[in-house]
C-alpha cells in the first residue's frame, strides 16, 4: 500500500470515528432527554386555573410526557391529553353550560347530581377513546367506596374515569365500572405525584388548589367545611406531593370552587402561577438534562369550526339521553296577575319531556290549587297547561302559556286564563339588551286582553299596550358571594311598567324598586329572586316577591 492511499485510509478512519462519535453522543443525548409528568389536583372551579398552567408550560417549552388528575383535574388533563388545545379548552370553559350536562332526579339514589350527561358529553368529546388510546399518556384517579382504596385507572373508556374521578362522595352519584362503585380521587390523593412517580417519570409538575387558607373568614360556613376537609385529607396530601420535584400552587386561595362563571379569571390565575414558578421547572429539568433545549411549542387542537360542530353534536345527544322518573320541585311566577307559585311535578321515564304536577299559587283571587300538564326543551320553547281552584272563585280557572325558544335573549310569550279581569296576554321581552359589570338593562312589550264586563264591548276597548323598561344595578359587580349551596350576585332593582289602552292615550305609570339576587345552585343551576314595592298611579303601593323558574 503506498502512502496516498495509507493517508486516504486515515482519513476515511477518522471521519468514521468523528461522525460515529456524535451519532452515539446524540443518541446518548436523546435518551437521556428526562420524561416530564404534569400532575393536576382537584378544585372544582378552580380547576380551570389548570388551563392557564398549560398555556405558560407551553409558552416556554415544556413538554408535557404523560399527564396524571384526579377530579377537576382529571377533566382537564383528559382533554388535553386527547389532543384539544389551550384555546379549545377556554372555550368550552367560558361557553359551555355545565348545568345543561347534570340532572337532579328525585328522589334521590346515591347523591344528588346524576352525571351521565357529563360522561356521555365526554365520550363524544373524546371519540370514545380508551386509555390505551389517548396521544398523551394519561391516568384519572379514584377510590373505590366499597374498599377505600386508592386506584388510577389506565384501561377502559376514558370518559367513565373521569365521570368517577370528579364524583364527590355524596354530592354525585357513584360510578360502576365493572362490579365496582368509585368516587373521587380526591377524597384520598388530591395531588397524584405518587402516581406520576410509579409511572417512571423523571420531573413530576404538580399542581395544588386546597393549599392556600390565607385570610378565611372564620364566620362563613363554606370557609370552615373546606379548611376542614383539607385538614382531614392533609396527610395524604403530604405524602404524595412530597414525591413532586416542583409543587405549584396558583393563586385562588378561598375563591368559591362553585364559581364556573369566573372561567376566564381562574385561567388567568394559573397562567401567571405557571410564569412564577417557570425559573424552578426549568432549574429541575436542567439538573437532570444539562443539554435540554426549551422549544416554545402548542398543541394544534381543533379549529373553531370543528369545535363548534363537535360540541352541538354532543350538547344534542345529551339532551336526548333517556332520563329516569324522577320527582321534580317546582316554583314559578304568575306573569298574568304577578304572584309565585310553588309545587312539584313528575317528569322523565315514561312521561319523556313531559311532566305533571301540583302547584298552588299565593293570591286568594287568582291563585289557589293548581293541577297542570306541561311539556318543554330549550331548544323548542314550552307548553303549560292547568286546572286551577282559587279560594275567592266559585268555578274552576283554566289557563295555559306557550313559550318560545331564547333567541339572542329575545323570549316570546302567550298566555290565556278562563277567569279574572285578564283573559289574554302576548309579550316579547329581553332581559339584556344592554348588558355590562355593574348593570343590565331590558325591555318588555306586552299587550294584554281585557275580559269585557258586556257582551257588546268592542275588542278595541279591551285592548292595552304596555312598555316595562327594567335596570338591575350589580354594586359588586360580576362578583359571586357564596351563601350555602349557592353562588349570589345580588343587584338593586328600578323600572317602570307605562300602560294605556289602545284606543286612547290614558298612560298609567307603575314604578317598582327593590332587591334581588341572581342565584346559581351549585354553581350550575341559575335562578332569580327579588323582592320589592310598586307604586302605581292611584298611588296604592303593593309588595312584590318575585321568582324565575328554577332550572333543574
């Protein structure tokens, strides 16, 4: 071999081992590359915070390997797992009516919210994925209420495990998978580091929501329950988040975890938890991984269209789930002679959307006893009809209403009633048509049919017209205070009701003030009352106690 081809061959030699080093160096480089679990705890409302983490995880290229929850947190970490993005997950928080997807059969059977519609909703949100098929590795935790045993589940339908992983010993009803009944992981492991960490992850992210108890008020009872159970579950607490290399704890404190109306703020909360605690992620990651590359990243999620088409298509096949007979409360108001009605009615089963029941309403005239037959939906409107025996009418009282479906807030009505002074009325109202913060404003028109007290009356001269503009003023503004088992935004409350007949301008001014509150039971279920004093133009004043349907 001469020389040119011995240098030929040294160099081809140190090109192989140049080359052949960085290959291995890079494969060596790649593997090592840590696996990063996010674990997110439970909240309920306050679990949107999560949201907002994920966003600033994102924003500075952390990727997220394998994601464990337990309760809101499950719910979350499953959407994201399954591929919606940041944007979607907002948007269904901020849009979604989460009452819509929760039913309150009565009588009760194994807790008070029934939610089939929440995991049938999820089931179609997911594509009826499993576990095992989920582009995220993802784990829901629960316990089992026969054993007491903690479990994260890793097979089977991923909306059952999160239907279990959020049900609250009581408030919900257990869910069966298998010849088990489960409950939420919460009630034994809130923070589920442990489970990241028997999942062979190298950096564990937890997030804790029950942590912060600065500044409580000792005086409300919401307060005191929640301190309580977090000092019961503390141990366990502990425990797990000790096995977390970065433990995050957004800013939300004793924020009401019934307040779904504040989505956007909570989100807001844990993205800027997520900036605070950024230093220490990366620090974490970087001791494990000297060479790890923070690439900016976001998960692609769906388009708004597609989003939308996905969404409608599971609202609708919720609302046409089978619901079992079930008794039902109900409390209404008289829009023809303003006075409230209280009952209940049977619903569901076999009866489907429609219902019977009992009322009685409170004025001696035009209230009274009230057996009823009513069918509705949101999307098509209502039907209402009665028999009704009022104490001060010989006779019996039939009557009925049609209601038509809200439009953009615009509602029309139709009502009839056989006796009193009123035999019809037509209106067309919009509760919001202006609406902000600290106020709302709205507009009713109505026309009403006077009963002719002579036969020959012309139809003209029972005819009246009447405009009711209304102002509710929020001093709180979109604040909620929670009393019991309800959020409250109480408003101070003016309008004025011009009435006059059609055929002659004889306008008869009635002026209202008072107060109120809009009432959200559980978070979920919206609901007004209001209580005050008109003053018409004999100057005769009368109390008014006024309530919206509530809505189960």
């Amino acid at each position: 071999m001469n020389n040119k081809q011995r240098c030929l061959g040294a160099l081809v030699l140190v090109t192989l081992l140049i080359f052949g080093g960085f290959a291995v160096t890079s494969t060596s480089l790649a593997a090592e590359q840590p696996s990063i679990a996010l674990v997110l705890g439970g909240g309920s409302a306050r679990g949107f915070s999560h949201i907002g983490l994920i966003r600033a995880l994102e924003e500075n290229g952390i990727p997220v390997d394998m994601i464990v929850g337990t309760s809101m947190g499950s719910i979350v970490a499953g959407l994201y797992a399954g591929g919606y993005s940041v944007e979607n997950m907002t948007e269904l928080v901020t849009k979604l009516e989460f009452g819509s997807l929760l039913d309150i059969p009565m009588p009760l059977a194994g807790g008070v919210v029934d939610t089939k519609g929440i995991e049938h909703y999820l089931d179609i949100l997911l594509g009826g994925k499993t576990f095992e098929e989920m582009p995220i590795p993802f784990q829901a935790v629960v316990v089992n209420l026969g054993t007491g045993q903690e479990l994260a589940l890793s097979e089977g339908k991923v909306s059952k495990g999160i239907q279990a992983s959020m049900s609250i010993p009581g408030m919900f009803v257990p869910v069966q998978i298998g010849d088990q009944f489960y409950v939420d992981g919460g009630l034994k492991n809130q923070v589920p580091a442990n489970v990241a960490a028997d999942l062979g992850a190298d950096v564990i992210i937890a997030v804790s929501l029950e942590k912060d108890h600065q500044d409580p008020d000792y005086r409300r009872i919401t307060d005191n329950l929640r301190m309580s159970l977090t000092a019961m579950i503390e141990g366990y607490n502990v425990f797990n988040t000790a096995m977390a290399d970065v433990l995050i704890v957004p800013d939300v404190g004793l924020d009401s975890s019934m307040d779904y109306q504040r989505g956007p703020y909570f989100i807001q909360q844990g993205y800027e938890a997520g900036l605070e605690y950024m230093d220490q992620i990366k620090a974490v990651i970087l001791a494990k991984d000297p060479y790890f590359q923070f690439i900016p990243y976001k998960q692609p999620g769906y388009s708004s269209e597609e989003l939308k088409v996905i969404t409608q298509t599971a609202e609708r096949s919720v609302a046409n789930l089978p619901k079992r007979f079930t008794l039902k409360p109900e409390v209404q108001f008289d829009s023809d002679y303003s006075f409230p009605k209280m009952g209940a009615k049977f619903t569901h089963g076999p009866l489907n959307w429609f219902g019977v029941g009992y009322r009685y309403g409170f004025d001696a005239d035009n209230g009274g006893h009230e057996v009823f037959i009513d069918w509705g939906r949101n999307s098509w409107g209502a039907v209402d009809l009665y028999v009704r025996q009022s104490k001060n009418r010989d006779e019996p009282t039939f009557g009925g209403s049609i209601r038509g479906p809200k439009i953009n807030q615009l509602v029309l009505e139709a009502t009839y009633v056989s006796q009193g002074y009123k035999a019809w009325q037509v209106s067309a109202s919009n509760n919001k048509l202006l609406d902000t913060p600290r106020g709302v404003a709205g507009l009713a028109l109505r026309m009403t049919g006077l009963r002719p007290e002579e036969k020959d009356t012309p139809i003209q001269d029972t005819l009246l017209m009447a405009v009711a503009p209304q102002v509710q003023i929020f001093p709180w503004g979109e604040k909620q205070f929670p009393v019991g088992i309800a959020m409250n935004r109480p408003y101070l409350l003016g309008g004025v009701t011009v009435e006059s007949p059609v055929t002659e301008l004889d306008v008869r001014p009635t002026f209202r003030v008072g107060v109120g509150t809009e009432m959200d039971l559980f978070g979920l279920y919206p609901s007004d009352i209001s209580l005050g004093v008109e003053l018409d133009s004999t100057a005769n004043t009368t109390w008014k106690f006024g309530i919206k349907s509530l809505k189960f």
